[in-house]
C-alpha cells in the first residue's frame, strides 16, 4: 500500500465487505446500468483495490464514485455492517482534494461550499435573484442555453414570496402549557425555499406541548459538504452548529435536545462524533451533540409528545377525509437514520388521513443532496421508476421529510405533468391542526 | 481481442452493454468466492435472447471462451472468469415477461432476481419457492445454472422441480427453445439436463418457472438449545416421526451471535448454544397437528425455549436473520469460506464434530448454519485472504471436511455447485470413466468446450480444457468502443 493509495480509501472499513452481494439490487446505479463497478459491493471492491495498489484511481474510478449517490440504502441491507457512506466521504475528499478540476469548476466548488451556503445573505441573495429570473421569465429564455440543467432549473419550483422568507422566531412558545423546549435547526436552504415548512414544524411542536427554540446565527450544519468531498469544510461547519446549538440550554442549565426536519442534515448531525473524531477537543461535544439530534418525526412519535399531539388534533379535528395520500422514505431518514415507522405513526394519528402505499418507498428518488444539479440525466433517471412507482399508488398527495426530495419530486412531478401534491410531514400535522388542509 | 470482434460486439449490445476499461473488469474478477480471482477479457451485458444469440455468435467465430454470470452471489466460483474469456452478464435482463396466475407460471429473463419474482406475483396468492438465503440478490438464472436450494426447499423441492421450460443460447449461438408451460414436456429432460449445468452448457435467457400457491397457515417456531447435539437429534426425530416442517434450519452460537450484531438482528438469544427454526405450512389443521407434534420432541431434547412467532413481521424478522448469516460473518473476517457437504441426517452431528475439530486443530474460526432438514451443512470458515498461510489451512481444513463426507456416503455440494472450488474433489465421488460420461453430455452441446471451460470437471481426469490466452491480451485503451 503505498501512501497515496492509503489515503485514497478508508481501507479497514472496506474490509469489512464479505462480497456476498445482498446490497446490489438495492442499489439505484446498478439498477440503471445493471455494472458491477456500479454497485456497493463493486465500488467497495475497487476501493480496496486501489488501497492495495491494484489498480490506479483513474478517471474512470473517480466517476463511479461520483455516480453513487450516497443513498446509503447499501447499509440498510448489508448484514456485514459496512459503512458505506463514510467511506465515500472519505474517497471522495481524497479525491476532490487530489484531483485538479477545472478553475470553472473549482470557482463553482468553492463559491457553493465556501461563500453561499455557510452564509445567510448570500443563501438570500442566491435565491432571490432565482425568484426574480422565474418571474422575469429569464429563466425560461436562459433554460436552453444551459442544456438538462438548464431544463431541471426550469421545473424548480416557485420561489416563495419576500414575506414568506422569514426566519423563525427566537422562540416559539407552546399551546398550552408548556412540558418541554427543543432546539430546532431551521437550515441553510429550508428558510428560503420552505419557510413554510419551518413553520409547520414549530407549530406542530407547539401542539405537542413544546416551545421551540432557534439558533439566531447558525446556517448550515456541513452535511453537503461532507457528502461531496470538503470534509475539512464540513468540520468547520461541525464546530460552529456545536456551538450554536450548546449555548440554547434550558431552566436547569442542561442543553435542549436538537429537532431537525431534513432528513439528510438530521443524518449528519447524528453523526457529527465520527466527523470529529480526531479532534480531541471537539470529540466528546460532538458524540453527545449527535446523541442529542432527533429527527421531527421521531421526536414526536414518543409516547408522550404523541398523546398530546394526538389530543390536540382531535380537538381541532374536522376529521374530513383528505386526499389519498402517501408517503415515500427520505434515504437519509429510514438508512442514514433507520427511522421507518415514526412518520407512519404520526401521519397514523391524523384524523382522516389513510395512508396508501408506495412501492419501493425506501429507493432514493435521485435527489440525494446537489447530486440533482450535477448529474441532473442520472438524477432524472433514478427519478423515472419513483414517479411510475407513484402513478401507480394513486396518491394525491405525497408525503416526505426532507427539502431536498420535496424539491426533487416538485420539479419531477411537474415535469410529468402529473398532479399530485407534495408535502413535508410537518405541514401534514400542522395543516390537520390549524384545519387549513383539505 | 480484436479490434474487429470488439467492434462487433459493441455494435450488438451498445455502449451501455460493454465494460471494457481495466478499472471497471476489475469489479467483475470474483463471485462470492473471493479465493479465485481472475480479470475478464471483456464484459458483456445484453438486453434479451436476441442480442445475446448474436454476441455468442462472435464469440464462436474468434473462439473465444465464455463466462455466464448472474450476480455473482456464487460460492464456489462458477463466475469467476476464465483467462481470455468473455464474460457475459445477465444484469440487465431483468424482465418478468409473464405471469400467468390461472396456469400458475411465469417467463421471466434469467437476470431477474430471485425475491422479484414472488414479489411480481404475491397479489395473485403466488410464490417461488425455492428460497436461497441469497435471494434478495440472485438471479433465477444463476439458481437453474446452480440448481440452488433455499430453507424451504426441504418442503418443495430445490429449483429443478421448478423450472418448467428455457430457452438457451449454446456456444455457437444458436438459440434453443425449450419453453414449455407444463410440467414435463415430451422426449428427453433437457431441462432437467441443463438445470445445474453450471453455465457449462450455454446461457439461459428465459426461463419459464412454476409458481407455488401461498399456504393458508404458517408458524415459524424459534426453539433455543443449550447444545447443538440437541438440536440435531431433534431433527432427526421430528423427521423419523414423519412431521413435515416446510424449513429447519440450525444456527450456531458464533452465527447467532454475528446475526444479533447486524442490520437483520432477529432476537435470537445470544447466549444459546443453537437455535433451531422452523417452519410449518399448510392447511390451518394441519399446522396445528403438526406443530402439536413437534414440541414434545423438541421438549424431550431439552430446549432452553420455543417461541412461535406473534405475526408475519416477526416471522420476517426470524428468518431475515437466517439469511443474512453469511454477510454478517463479514463482522468475524474479511473472508468466509463456506462449505456445502451433505450426508445422511443421521450423520449429522458425528459430521459437525469432525468439521470442528478439522478447523480447531488448524487454528480456525469455525461456525455452522445449516439446512438441517436436507442434511446439508454449511461448516463457515472465517478468514483473511492476505493472509496466504491461512488460506491454506482453510482449504486444508475444507478438503479434510469433504472427504469426511464422502466417506460417510454424503456428497460434495448441496446447492452451491462445483465450480472451480471443489473440482479436484469431484475424484473422490467420480471415476474417471463417470467423469468422462459427463464431458460427452458437455459436448453435445458446446462441442469446443467454450461455455465456461476448466470448472466442475477436474482438469486432468478426462481432458485438457482449450482455454487458450487470447494472443497479444487487451489494453484497455484499445477496448474501449
Ligand atoms: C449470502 C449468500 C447466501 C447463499 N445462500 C444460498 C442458499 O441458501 N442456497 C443456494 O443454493 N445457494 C446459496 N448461495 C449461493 C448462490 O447465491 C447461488 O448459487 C445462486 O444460485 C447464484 O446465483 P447468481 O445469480 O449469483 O449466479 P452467479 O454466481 O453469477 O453464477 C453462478 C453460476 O451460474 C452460471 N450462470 C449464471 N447465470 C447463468 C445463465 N443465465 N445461464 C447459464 N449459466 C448461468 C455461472 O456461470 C456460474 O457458474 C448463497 C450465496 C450467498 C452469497
Ligand atoms: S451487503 Fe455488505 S458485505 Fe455484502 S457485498 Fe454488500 S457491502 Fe459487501
Ligand atoms: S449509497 Fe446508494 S448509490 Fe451509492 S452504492 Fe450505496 S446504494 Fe448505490
């Protein structure tokens, strides 16, 4: 093993691939192309073939690498524990830091990662100057020029009104008498294009009894960049939400638990002790940070959180039947975070709500984080079986959990001129509360 | 190989048929056997008969060997690819093309997975039986090229009593059409022929299969023991007392303490010695008669507890746990060799023993799993392929293991085929007049001995496989179409 190789692959955890093969047909890459080198078992192999010095990480290794897209449904399936999706992480910084891309590319890579997603104003201007080529219709005039992507960008969903972009507020008390606080992660991207989201989270909260409480300066907590090769940029970003989110503390001086509603930030944030593992200073806040992190759906669905929501919804309840509705499994949600059952059982306590289900729920929709923007053909096509998949169910309405697959689905169910809405989890509950669903 | 057979082959199967760059041919060198790796010339994947027929044709013409593979699950390396061979997957054949729920059968591509196909029929109260703890991953085609069983196959049978009809494509590419709807169909079986060939007699693109109605009960029994001696003699008495479970399988302790650390932890007890699982089918009576039946006998053995599972998610979960035995031994050793002996059932336990011991004395790590049932034992040997001493005891041990086996009048494999792993041992059970009647079978249909050359039969026995080097190899920049 030569240096090089050494830290190209996280080599003691591709060892603990056993070949068996049970993750290849779970996994959406080798479902499109039906290659080996594109399944888990396939890019583990060659990972540890590169660690051994028995192959070179060419180009063509890197692009199988990039062609994954982190779905992580690979763990869910595989009896021998492998960490998957830290060991892409790992590969794919090796391979972003060693291999030089473009200076356009770079530019773009460092204006994401670097300036507009750590940053609120930049996020801001970012999207207003979006909703302003949508309703200019420049976008529409510029979507050809830039090809597919181009094409994605135009079926991007509205962007909200000025008035709607507004942070939450500092706190948001409870209904009732208050039993608990909670922290809640509003998120880079979540306040911009699903303000309203933000709000259907804490209002539900607040129906179950919770004051809600924010980190006034927090904006991004790294998990894209971890996910795309800037590990050292996710760290940073680590230590900043830690802070953040340690100074929220409640009567007794103890830190309130972490909700988050986004799948894919939750994920990340539970795993912030690996991330910061080697930083001895960071390690233990980090472990108990993760610790602390709780999905919106799980934090909810315990027994005591549930009973009052449940009791609060049956008093608002006009139990009208709503529209057939189901609901599709955000991969960083049931893999990254094994919860399954949570959001079932809280869409379950909604007065009139029957759930029907949707084949291959727990299949990655093709979102998967920024993947939609740069590999926006493989994305579409992971995204073609999902939208047969919900042609199929009968829905109306969808159900998720995460910003990243409601854009997806938006922009795809548009595309295929289908009309069925979507709609996070916590706007399902706050709708039923507030009684402004349908 | 060529420009111009290259050439050809990528105008057949198009650029997303072909994996010719070294990096990605890399991912192709093993199947589950990770002991025998070789690099494929070329990789092909066709999208049906058509396309396949055609490539074999090229093939034939530049006399080049050829490597069937289906998702790689094999355990003794019936995929692995042969020096300057082709091989030719099935991975995007995945198509069920009918299922006909009133004559109960479906035609379905040879790269649909095995699960699919219950999953493509479940809404018309249908199955496919045989059950190979891989079948998340495998294909059907690869189950008829390895006659594979499955935990339930001690009820209905392992896959050849399920295939109703194929249609191959031979060495020269001809196209053989064997489809037939009903059972046994006239003239010889050559079905029955074909099934368990081990790719060595062409490559199945449709296979029709037989579907299976879903019992009307189950009850999956957990009885926990505190040795496995016990658990084996309750095997042999549920079955002496003529009760028929549909599975029985026995875990071991280190396998169950492996699965209980996994993705597919199920609850069994990490403390017991061995667990044994059962299932029982059929009408609710007689469910219930048999289930009577068996707890006594499983009482009499002395197990620790017997639960039976509350409803069908548990169930799930039970045997979830089964079959993901191999994978989680990946918490044990990067490796796992995985024997496949049978023997009388009554030999069972003086054969667990004697594996034991084979593996003690060499300073292995040794668990067992097996479809008990059926008497065939999976002794797994955990270890690390760079280690090169290690792999040599672990063979050692699994040649040691075979012969103790074939002593007792058992037999080498009970479902994962010969492939290159046990080809020597084929002489123990083989004379070679025997071995050479079955190189004439071989070459009846594939007369150059191309479809997968120097597996199964040993190579000295009878003939000299004509796997030759492809002249010159191939650099990656000239394969690429
Ligand atoms: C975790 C695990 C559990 C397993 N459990 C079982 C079990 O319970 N029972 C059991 O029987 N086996 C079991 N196996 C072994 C393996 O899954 C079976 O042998 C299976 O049938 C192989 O299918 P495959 O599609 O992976 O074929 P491959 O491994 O790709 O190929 C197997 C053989 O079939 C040939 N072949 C493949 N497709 C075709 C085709 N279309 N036409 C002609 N020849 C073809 C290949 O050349 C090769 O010789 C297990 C393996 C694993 C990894
Ligand atoms: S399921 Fe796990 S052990 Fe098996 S091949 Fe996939 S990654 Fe490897
Ligand atoms: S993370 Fe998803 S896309 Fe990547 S290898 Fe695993 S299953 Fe495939």
């Amino acid at each position: 093993m030569t240096m090089d190789s050494e830290t190209l692959v996280d080599y003691a955890r591709s060892l603990d691939c056993i070949h068996c093969g049970l993750c290849l047909d779970t996994c959406p890459t080798y479902q499109l192309t039906g290659r080996e080198s594109s399944s888990p078992r396939g890019r583990i192999h060659l990972m540890r073939a590169v660690a051994e010095d028995r192959i070179e990480a060419n180009a063509d290794f890197a692009e199988e690498m990039d062609f994954c897209l982190v779905c992580r449904h690979c763990e869910s399936v595989c009896p021998a524990g492998v960490e998957f999706g830290a060991m892409m992480e790992f590969t794919r910084d090796a391979l972003a830091t060693r291999a030089r891309p473009g200076p356009l590319a770079r530019l773009a890579r460092w204006l994401g990662f670097r300036v507009v997603l750590p940053s609120r104003r930049w996020l801001r201007l970012t999207v207003t100057l979006l909703g302003l080529a949508q309703r200019t219709g420049a976008l529409r005039i510029a979507a050809p020029l830039l090809g597919l992507r181009g094409r994605m960008l135009a079926s991007f969903p509205r962007v909200p009104s000025r008035a709607e972009r507004t942070p939450l507020p500092a706190s948001t008390p409870a209904q009732g008498p208050a039993r608990e606080s909670a922290a809640v992660l509003e998120g880079c991207v979540m306040p911009e294009l699903y303000g309203r989201v933000n709000r259907a989270t804490v209002r539900s909260l607040a129906a179950a009894g919770v004051e809600s409480r924010c980190a006034p300066d927090h904006v991004c907590c790294g998990a894209l960049h971890a996910h795309n090769g800037d590990l050292a940029g996710a760290r940073t970003l680590a230590r900043g939400t830690i802070a953040a989110f340690d100074a929220l503390v409640d009567d007794s001086g103890a830190p309130l638990p972490i909700v988050v509603n986004s799948a894919g930030c939750g994920a990340h944030m539970k795993e912030y002790g690996r991330l910061l593992a080697d930083d001895p200073e960071w390690r233990e806040r980090a472990a108990a940070f993760g610790a602390r992190t709780r999905d919106f759906a799980e934090f909810l669905a315990e027994p005591e959180r549930r009973e009052r929501l449940t009791a609060a919804l049956r008093e608002a309840a006009d139990s009208a039947p709503t529209r057939p509705t189901t609901y599709d499994d955000p991969c960083h949600l049931c893999h990254g975070q094994g919860i399954r059952s949570e959001p079932r059982a809280l869409l379950d306590c909604i007065p009139g709500v029957e759930l029907l289900e949707l084949e291959d729920a727990e299949s990655c929709c093709g979102s998967a984080g920024i993947y939609s923007l740069l590999r926006p053909q493989d994305s579409q096509d992971v995204l073609d079986s999902k939208l047969a998949a919900l042609r199929a169910s009968g829905a109306e309405v969808l159900v998720t959990a995460n910003p990243g697959c409601q854009l997806q689905w938006e922009s795809g169910i548009r595309r295929a001129a289908m009309d069925v809405e979507v709609v996070h989890l916590a706007e399902v509950v706050a709708r039923a509360i507030d009684g402004s669903g349908d | 190989m060529d420009r111009r057979t290259l050439d050809r082959l990528a105008s057949i199967v198009g650029e997303a048929g072909i994996v010719a760059d070294r990096m990605r041919r890399l991912a192709y060198e093993s199947d589950g056997l990770t002991l025998e790796r070789e690099m494929p010339e070329l990789v092909l994947l066709p999208r049906d008969t058509d396309e396949t027929a055609r490539c074999m044709r090229v093939l034939h013409e530049a006399g080049i060997p050829v490597v069937p593979r289906g998702a790689g699950t094999g355990l003794s390396g019936g995929a692995t690819p042969v020096p300057g061979g082709v091989t030719i997957g099935t991975a995007r054949m995945r198509d069920v093309l009918e299922v006909n729920a009133s004559d109960r059968y479906a035609i379905v591509q040879a790269g649909v997975v095995n699960i699919a196909i219950s999953r493509a029929c479940a809404k018309h109260g249908l199955f496919y039986a045989p059950d190979p703890s891989s079948q998340k991953a495998c294909t059907i085609g690869g189950n008829v090229a390895e006659n594979a069983g499955g935990p339930h196959c001690f009820r209905y049978g392992s896959t050849t009593r399920h295939v109703l009809g194929l249609v191959i494509v031979t060495a020269e590419g001809e196209v053989l059409d064997l489809s037939h709807p009903v059972a046994d169909p006239d003239g010889y079986d050559l079905i029955g022929l074909f099934t368990g060939s081990e790719g060595m007699f062409g490559l199945a693109t449709e296979i029709t299969i037989q579907l299976t109605p879903m019992p009307a009960a189950t009850q999956t029994l957990l009885a926990i023991f505190p040795s496995l001696d016990a658990a084996c003699e309750s095997v042999t008495d549920i079955i002496a007392a003529r009760l028929e479970p549909s599975a029985i399988e026995i875990l071991d302790k280190l396998t169950i303490q492996a699965v209980e650390a996994s993705v597919f932890a199920a609850g069994y007890p990490t403390d017991a010695e061995a667990v044994l699982l059962l299932d029982i089918e059929g009408g609710e009576l007689e469910v219930e008669t048999t289930v009577k039946g068996i707890e006594p006998i499983l009482a009499r053995h002395g197990r620790l507890e017997l639960r039976s599972a509350r409803d069908a998610e548990e169930r799930e979960r039970l045997w979830a746990g089964r079959k993901g035995a191999f994978g989680a031994m990946g918490r044990i050793a990067p490796d796992l060799y995985v024997a496949d002996v049978v023997v009388p059932r009554t030999r069972l336990r003086e054969i667990v023993r004697l594996a034991t011991d084979e593996c003690t004395k060499r300073g292995l790590k040794m668990s067992n799993v097996f479809h008990a049932g059926d008497g065939n034992l999976h002794p797994n040997i955990s270890y690390d392929r760079r280690d090169p001493d290690e792999v040599e005891r672990v063979l050692a041990a699994g040649r040691a293991i075979m012969q103790a086996c074939v002593d007792v009048g058992g037999s080498l494999t009970g479902e994962h085929g010969v492939g290159l792993e046990k080809q020597e041992q084929m002489k123990l059970l083989f004379s070679p007049a025997d071995l050479a009647a079955m190189d004439l079978a071989r070459v009846a249909l594939d007369p150059d001995r191309r479809m997968n050359p120097g597996k199964m039969l040993p190579l000295r026995a009878c003939m000299e496989t004509r796997t030759r080097p492809i002249p010159g190899g191939m650099r990656a920049e000239e394969a690429r179409p």
